[in-house]
C-alpha cells in the first residue's frame, strides 16, 4: 500500500513467481488486449464490489 496525495494505491502482482496474496482465484478481465513490454508499469482504474448473493465473488 502506498499512499500518494491523500490516495491510497494498493499495488500487487500478478506474476507467477510472485508471493502469496489473499486475492486467490480473482481474475480481472480486460475489454480489449493489453499490450505491455517487459517491465513497463501498467496503470488504471478497475472497481469491483461483493457479490450481495454470494460474498465468496465480486461484481465489476
């Protein structure tokens, strides 16, 4: 987590060699491909929400 001009970022990896976080099976589906090169940083906004009806999933 990092706060930056009364923002709060949390920031977390999606690599396989990267350490264990509590997102577990979340996947995060992008409306068009996603081009990037080896160690360009990727920035954005994605919003999502508990799922009333099962709290195990989230609605985007």
């Amino acid at each position: 987590r990092r706060k930056r001009n009364s923002f709060l970022f949390i920031l977390f990896c999606l690599s396989p060699g990267a350490g264990y976080t509590h997102w577990k099976q979340t996947v995060f589906y992008f409306p068009d491909y996603v081009t990037t090169k080896q160690d360009e940083v990727l920035e954005g906004k994605y919003s999502c929400k508990v799922n009333l009806e099962n709290t195990v999933c989230i609605n985007r």
